[in-house]
C-alpha cells in the first residue's frame, strides 16, 4: 500500500520547495530604498529609489537639499525607528526624534552615520580613548608591564589613586551590626594636574581691579556683572566687605573669595552653592577644549590663563607609577606619544600566548589607522584639535574591521581634508564596505569620488528655493550626458595661468618647529594668491597656527563650526539686524528692540519662536506653528511698522539677493547693511534668506557665512583653511574670482588647499611632505604652479599634472 500523499516524502519536500519558492520573490523585491514624497527643509516633494548593497553618491550645489534627503529623511527615520525598539525607560535617555516630513520611506536598513561634527571637546579626550585604542593598550600593560602596579584603571590618566577607611551598618539577622572596612583604589592620574598633561596660573590682574570693591564692578570675568546671581552671591556669604576695596582685603578674606571650595549659603532666602574664583572658572571655562569657547570667553581666557606642561608628569597626564611599569623597555605614556603607524610595528612586535586575541585586536585598529590615511597622528593627540576630516576618519576606524553587513552607511564629504593621493585610499575603503554587502551613500562634490559610485542622484537645479528636487538620478555615465549642472561640470579640468601676479613682500617665517615641522625656513609672498598644500599631516595648519595666525594684520578663517540655536541666523550672525533694526526705528519713531523676535517684538504666545513646541516626554516633541502669529515671530502691533513699504517680518524672509537691492536704494538705504549683503552675494550666498535659522544652512554653507562676516575685518592679510569644503564644482569658480578681487584690491591671500584647481589658480605653491607626522614637516617644492607641473617632483606634482592633463 503506497504512501498517502500527507505523508509523502516527496510531495513534502516539494511543498517545502514550492513555499521557498514562493518566498523569495518577495524577501528580493526588497533591494532598494524607496523615498516618496520628501519635503523636509528645502525638498519640493520629491521621490527617489536608491539601490541597496550599492554605492550611491549624492551631487548638487551646496544647499540644493542633498543633506536635507540623506541625513534628514534617511539616516534620521533610520535611527528613530530602531530608538523605537528600545524600552520606553531606554528610550527616556535617549534623544528623541521627531519623524522626517517624507510620506513613504521602505526598505530601510540600520544606519551608522560618519559626519563631520568635530570630536568632543572634552580636554580629557583623546585619539586614544575617543577610539578604545588606549583601552587596549591599558589592559595590555596591566598583564605585561614590569613592575605590577595593578588593574587597567591603574594605567588611566581619567582614574585617580584613593583610600579610605571607615565604619558601615550592615543588616544581618534582623540586627544592625557595624563593621569597620576599608578600600582603595589605584588610578594612573598625574595629582598634580589631575590628568590634564597642563597646569594652570591665574593672571588676579586680568580677573579683578583690586582698586575697586564687589559693588564698584570689580570682577573683570564674563559673565560676573554687578546686576548678575554671582554679585548676590558675593554680596550675601558674610565672609567679606562687598563695599571694601579688594586691595584691603585680608588673608583669609582674598583666601574665600578666590579659593574657598563649595559651600551650601543661604541668600535673599534662597539655597545657593558658593565657590571661589579660581574653581568656578576652572569648572565653567577649563573643564572644555579652549577652542571650543565662546570667542569673547576664549579671549578672556587667553589673557587671564597661562597654560604650562605640567612639571611632574612632563605632559604624559600619568603618574609615576603608570610611567615606571614598562613592556619591553617601552611605557604606556611613551607609547601613546609614539606616531600610530610606529605603534602599529611595537605591537606587532610583541607575542605572548596569554594575551595574543588583545593583541591581535590591538593590532587590526592601529592597522585601521594607517590604511585610513591617519598613521601620523598619536594616541595622545586631544581630539578636540582634530579637523573635521580627521575626526570623520577616525569615527570610521571603529567600522572597517566591524562583522555587520546589510547596514547603511551615510558619509558627508569624506574627501574634506584629503589631498589627492589620500582621495584613491579612501575611495578603497567605501569599496570595501560596499563589497561586505552594505549599503553606503555619500554626499559628495569631488569628482574623483563620484566617478567610482554605482549610482548618482543628483539634486538642484539650484540652491535653497531654487534647488530641492531630483533633476537626475541613475548611472555616473549618464550624469556626465544629463545635461545637469553637476553633469556639465564633472569633466571640468581647470589649467595652469599663463602667467602670475609678482609679489610686494615677504612674510617671514624662520624655525617654524610646532608638531612635526622640522626647523622650516620660509618666505610667504605677499600681495598674491599663496597654496599651501601637501598630503594630510604634512605640517600644513601646524605651519599657519603657530608661525602666521595671530600676527597683526592676518585674518585666518578656519572650519570651526558656527554655534548658533534656531534664534540665529544670517542677519543676527553676521551683524546686519543692528542697522537694519535702528533703521525701522528711526522710520516709525519707536525703539528699536522692538523689532527683535528675542526681545520687546516678540509674539507674546511664542515668545518669538514662530512655533509652539509641546514636549511629550518619550515621544518627539511636536512643533505647530503658532496661531497668533502664524510663524512670523513678531507681535501683530510690531509688524504695523513699515520700511519701504515692507514690516520686518517680510525683511526677514527676503533672499540675500533680494535684500541686497532693497536696502540699495530709495527709502529703505541702509548703507551698513547693503555692504555685509554684498559680501554674502561674493561668497554664493545671495539665495539664503535673512531670516533662515543656522542650523539648517548646509556645512559649506555655514563655512561661507564665516568667510563673509571675517571679509569685514581690516586684515591685510587673509589666511583660508580649504574654502573649497562643501563647494559644487560650478562654486569653485565663484569661489576663485572671490580669492582674485581680494588680492586685486591690495590683499594678500594664503590658502591651505588640496583642490587641483585652486592650486592651478595660485600665483605661488608651497608643498609640504613629502610624507605625513614624522615623515613630513619639510618644504619640498616652492615655486609657480607651472614650475610644479614641469617638475612633477612631488605627490602634489604629479596629482597636479595628472589634472590639467600635462
């Protein structure tokens, strides 16, 4: 009797066929990412399909919405939803993100987002520690160093050594019972300066005038104003005269008002903590990088901080006992100082059974480093004097040797910072990733970076209003023939002038030592276009910090970010909201904070935000616009006030260009505004409206901004860190005749570059190298870009040759 057909084994392994089958058809339909309906920012609506497991770049002129689809609506909706999977209390610590103003985003897939946001500006971060590098170097030293000083914490410079003894009640039985216990704990931190490598001196003159009493305004320090909490404070602890002149204080009185730790007062009825001086300023200013500072406060603090390695521990930030234990005659603090690339070949030098996984792993992340194009830096470097192409590059370390495949991996400008020859090691690199099966999108302007993408969507036609939708997307060859903006520039090959400026004078720079520069003697031309190039670590920026920036008559414009809340924009960073504000006061004989969103102007329901923001807790707080002034900002009486015939709401929402002719002529003249509006045209921003809120300006747009507002200082001489980042290939052109009418009126221009254009544009080329850190810090060309491209005797040379087709 044959088999029924329930039980037949062919007939169930051709079910089981048949259901895998019918199966597959619809796990593989999921190979692209679907966006329908975009609108966050500046996108008009758009739709776009990107292919998975592919290399997809994104073009367009900076602030045609590229950031706005990639980071706004896919890497965002991303993290939201996988945040979504946590438990609520989880979620409760966690930022909460409010979803992207897209109708439909499908066949999403995690996302690791690589930006450009500088590292923290913590003073106790390192290289070391901000990529668990030194934590493996510490659990390396604790099982290997000579003598044993203890666990890893005894090789941290963030642990300190402490003991203590003492009696504690324990429950047992139903009784209290006291025992006496004791512990302590070996840490690696430098007492001296508490791990920081730096010790501190107080300049008293700079914090106070002890001419003067408390009540007189004594205290010179940001933000400790007579009318201000600390002047209560200081009027209301009783252990001093606020009427005395400082001068006559006593011992124990100058004592409490510029050492005494914290103390719990009571003032006007109210609970406050007291503390003196110098601990409150080395918990409010000195506990963050110095460059990270407010520029008013970094000021202060330049003139009243002097800065000095500290004696005991020579900089290393640990103390004797982290310094003594040694590996094969080798410290930890002599290896954290050691370049990574000369770590890389100590450890791999090193074999012990009992440790060989750490050391392997050990090994791959040091390797990652170099590969990366970072084998200069060490592992003592302060992360926050990163660049941001460095800090991006180092936050990739952690992602080149990582086991996860199928996830999404979102890079902005990954070239920033690179010279040409470091651009085809990193192309490899998101080759790599792509190749393990993930999917990786950039967004990207530099044509060597594009051409290796699988797929292109390129946004425009424009910037701001004018750009926002998907004028091409598929293969790079069919961007070349689109006919788009990107796609006409793309081939684009700038070349070498005929012939340059002559210079009016040298600036002198003589045994420039600072980082890796090796003892360099240097004539910069003045009163011409100046490149300073070379590869990534050659001593360019170590040059122009420490031996041009800083003199009288330079003006340097680097890429720190801009610090700004949704409050700011255009017209408050750059200055031009002043005049334009007095002159729609002295037009309707009112004040002028009136017509301030942050000030008397205000819409009383919103207080000037445009928006009302309801918190709800684990949930993305929700955003309306408010109704009483539906978005404008301003109070109705306040918007009554005309200029020209437009209130100051519309003002606000006016194009740069727009702007610039209305305050040109007629009625509405404000000469002082019209000349910052004209600098903003220069640089390509004539598109942005006054009003735009900061965060949502592109990076390179927000670079620009800077570039406009530093034009207005009466520099004779301009220092640019790569102007180039975040520019379209068709901006390098503004860009260009920018530099050529600052020199053209009498400027001397100096550019740290390594856009083959820019450098096919300079007058005079000073090239660095030949290598990077220790391999590095020489002069190896000066000359005239042509005399380069003859030669080709350096990396640059032959990038450089290689691009105007010599």
């Amino acid at each position: 009797m044959g088999a029924t057909p329930a039980h037949d084994p062919e007939r169930r392994n051709q079910r089981r066929e048949g259901t895998t089958m019918s199966t597959r058809p619809g796990a593989d339909s999921h190979d692209v990412i679907r966006v329908q309906g975009a609108r966050e920012n500046n996108l008009k609506d758009i739709s776009v399909e990107i292919p998975k497991r592919r290399l997809t770049v994104f073009t367009g002129v900076s602030g045609s919405g590229k950031s706005s689809l990639v980071f706004g609506a896919i890497a965002a909706e991303s993290q939201r939803m996988i945040n979504e999977t946590y438990s609520t209390f989880v979620q409760g610590f966690m930022p909460t993100l409010s979803r992207p103003d897209v109708d439909v985003l499908s066949g999403l897939t995690t996302a690791i987002i690589v930006d450009q946001e500088r590292m923290g500006a913590n003073a106790r971060s390192t290289v070391g520690t901000a990529t668990d590098a030194n934590a493996m170097l510490r659990i390396l030293f604790s099982r290997l160093g000579e003598p044993h000083i203890g666990s890893p914490q005894a090789y941290s410079f963030n642990v300190a050594s402490m003991s203590g003894a003492g009696a504690v009640s324990i429950q047992r039985g139903g009784e209290t019972v006291k025992e006496r216990r004791s512990f302590s704990i070996t840490g690696g931190m430098c007492p001296r300066c508490e791990g920081r490598g730096s010790v501190t001196d107080f300049d008293l003159t700079a914090l106070y005038d002890d001419s003067k009493s408390l009540n007189e305004g004594a205290l010179s320090i940001p933000g400790y104003s007579t009318e201000g909490w600390y002047a209560r404070i200081f009027r209301g602890c009783g252990w001093f005269d606020p009427d005395k002149p400082i001068r006559e204080f006593s011992k124990n009185e100058l004592h409490d008002l510029l050492h005494k730790e914290s103390t719990k007062i009571k003032v006007e009825g109210i609970n406050l903590t007291y503390l003196g001086l110098i601990p409150q300023m080395q918990k409010s200013f000195l506990s963050k990088d110095v460059d990270a500072l407010q520029p008013h406060i970094r000021a202060f603090v330049d003139r009243a901080v002097i800065f000095t390695t500290c004696p005991d521990c020579d900089g290393t930030r640990l103390n004797e006992g982290a310094r003594s234990s040694k590996v094969g005659g080798i410290s930890i603090a002599d290896a954290c100082a050691m370049q990574i690339s000369d770590l890389a070949g100590w450890v791999t030098g090193l074999h012990d059974p009992s440790v060989a996984p750490l050391l392997g792993a050990l090994r791959d992340t040091l390797n990652s480093f170099v590969e990366i194009g970072l084998g200069y830096l060490s592992l003592d470097r302060s992360s926050g004097t990163l660049s941001g192409g460095e800090s991006q590059r180092t936050k990739m370390i952690r992602h080149l040797g990582s086991s996860l495949t199928d996830v999404t991996y979102v890079f902005d400008e990954p070239s920033i910072g690179l010279h040409p020859h470091d651009i085809q090691r990193m192309n490899t690199l998101l080759l790599q990733l792509r190749d393990k099966g993930n999917t990786v999108l950039v967004v990207e302007h530099k044509p060597e970076m594009i051409v290796i993408a699988d797929h292109a969507v390129d946004l425009g036609p424009g910037a701001g209003s004018d750009g926002g939708e998907v004028v091409f997307q598929g293969s790079v060859d069919g961007l070349r023939s689109s006919g788009t903006l990107t796609g006409r520039h793309l081939d684009d090959r700038a070349v070498v002038k005929p012939s340059v400026r002559s210079h009016s004078g040298v600036l002198e720079v003589r045994g420039a030592d600072a980082h890796n520069l090796q003892n360099v003697d240097v004539d910069i031309p003045l009163g011409v276009l100046t490149v300073l190039t070379g590869v990534a670590g050659s001593g360019k920026s170590s040059l122009i910090t420490g031996s041009v920036s800083g003199r009288e008559g330079i003006v340097t414009v680097d890429q720190g970010a801009i610090k700004g809340s949704r409050r700011s924009n255009p017209a408050t960073y750059t200055g031009m909201l002043d005049p334009i504000r007095k002159a729609f006061a002295k037009a309707n004989g009112v004040k002028p904070a009136l017509f301030s969103s942050n000030s008397e102007g205000a819409c009383p329901n919103c207080n000037g935000a445009g928006v009302i923001y309801t918190d709800l807790g684990i949930m993305a707080g929700v955003a309306t616009v408010c109704e009483v002034c539906e978005g404008k900002r301003f109070d109705a009486s306040v918007l009554e006030f005309h200029l020209g015939g437009r209130d100051i709401s519309e003002v606000l929402a006016m194009s740069v260009t727009q702007a610039e002719e209305f305050f040109g002529t007629g009625e509405a003249r404000v000469p002082a505004a019209h000349t910052i509006l004209g600098r903003l045209v220069d640089v390509g921003l004539g598109y942005v409206s006054l009003g735009q809120p900061l965060p949502t300006l592109s990076g390179g747009e927000r670079q620009r901004l800077k570039l406009a507002v530093n034009m207005a200082e009466k520099g004779e001489v301009y220092v640019l860190d790569e102007p180039t980042a975040g520019l379209h290939l068709a901006d390098v052109e503004n860009l260009l005749g920018l530099l050529d009418r600052l020199v053209d009126s009498g400027k001397s221009v100096i550019v740290i570059e390594h856009h083959q254009a820019v450098m096919a544009h300079a007058d005079w080329i000073i090239d660095l190298g030949p290598g990077a850190g220790h391999d590095g810090g020489r002069i190896v060309f000066e000359g005239t870009p042509a005399d380069l491209v003859r030669s080709q005797s350096t990396l640059t040379g032959e990038h450089l040759a290689a691009y105007v087709g010599a």
